[in-house]
C-alpha cells in the first residue's frame, strides 16, 4: 500500500514538471517540397514539378544571356522542373536558398546559375568579388575545379585550397573562385581578421553535401 501511495506521488511530481516545461509549437510546411529558402523555410515551398514551366536558358536578363548560352548550351537548352524554379531566385533576386534533390537532377548548374549571375556575365561588375565552393572530399574538390577551369578559365582565376595544394594569400586574393573543403577553408579563414578585405570580398558561398546543397549570397 504504502509503495501505491509513493509511485502516485512521484507520478504526480513529473506530471507538474511536465507542465511547467515550455511547450514547442510545430508549423508544417504548406506543401511538400525539394527546396527551402535558406532565409525562411516557409517562404519557398516549390510546386510539384508537374506544374512548373521548364525554363529557356535564355529567359535571363541580356546581360547573362550570353553566358548562359556558353556554360549551359552544350549540354541542354531548358532547364529542367527543379532548375526552372530556382532560375529567377538565382539570376535577378539573389536569394539564398537551400536545395535538397536526388543525385543526377542538376544540382551542379544551380551553382553555376549564380556564379554567371555574381559576376554579371563576365562584363567586369563582378570585379573583385569572390565565390567560395566548399565539398566535403577533396576528390570532389579536384573534380570540380578541372570542370569549373573547362567552363570559366578564359574568364575567371579558380583556385583549389586543400591540404594538398599549396596556395599562399596573394594567390587566393588574386582568385575569383576558390574551391576548398570545410576543414581546409575553416583552417583559412579562422585568422580572418588578418585578411579582412580578402574576407569581405567573398559574396557567394556554395556548399555541397550528398543531397542537400546550399547556395548563400553574402
């Protein structure tokens, strides 16, 4: 009897606990989707891609058209559901957003979207600002920097800072884009206020992972 009464009372001891905790309140996502903003997850829910508009490569603003056509012509002239609804938010909004899609559904032109759009279609407006690309391998790093060097060379200085490769502050001050991992960029910029206009200068970070893929105008 007396074990009856104890158990009750510790029952009722975590009961008002529990009360007295702050409640969590839980707002679901109007729809279901592949992409947030990186800003407000429920501000950016995308359509089923049954109901987008594939997009034209030239439904951009003149000045990038050009350029669009040169990086993105080779392969394709439309893009596809997910590509078309991120397009505008890439191109003329500058928006952040975070995109999370199956391997294979064109995540790579996302970046590349905005990387064209940093740096105006190569006309010089982009001058002296920098695109960071961070990958979780250094492999991935490599690959990507070779690709990057096949489309934009001519046009912009890309530079690979991992544990491999030995680039000093000038280089990297020098660089439009620099390709890294996370632990190799946090090594560098750790000491940033040492390279602070370098640091300013960077106003678009890319980070991929296995899925989801970040893109973040500074």
């Amino acid at each position: 009897m007396e074990r009856e009464i104890r158990a009750r009372q510790a029952r009722l001891r975590l009961g008002k606990k529990c009360e007295q905790r702050p409640r969590l309140r839980l707002r679901p996502l109007r729809r279901k989707g592949a992409m947030a903003s990186a800003r407000d997850t429920g501000a950016f829910v995308p359509t089923h891609p049954s109901a987008t508009r594939l997009r034209h490569i030239t439904e951009v603003p003149p000045h990038l058209r050009e350029a669009f056509q040169a990086v993105f012509a080779p392969a394709f002239s439309t893009f596809n559901a997910m590509q078309s609804q991120v397009v505008d938010k890439m191109v003329t909004q500058h928006e952040s957003v975070v995109v999370s899609a199956p391997t294979g559904t064109g995540k790579t032109a996302v970046f590349e979207m905005a990387v064209l759009s940093l740096f105006a279609g190569y006309d010089g407006q982009g001058k002296g600002h920098k695109a960071v690309y961070l990958a979780p391998s250094k492999f991935l790093v490599m690959q990507k920097a070779q690709e990057w060097a096949a489309k934009f060379g001519e046009k912009l200085r890309i530079v690979e800072v991992t544990g491999d490769t030995s680039i000093n502050n000038s280089e990297m001050a020098a660089s439009d884009i620099i390709l890294s991992t996370p632990e190799k960029w946090d090594s560098v910029s750790r000491k940033w206020k040492d390279a602070e206009n370098f640091v300013f200068s960077i106003k678009l970070l890319m980070v991929r992972g296995s899925v989801v893929w970040c893109v973040e105008f500074c």
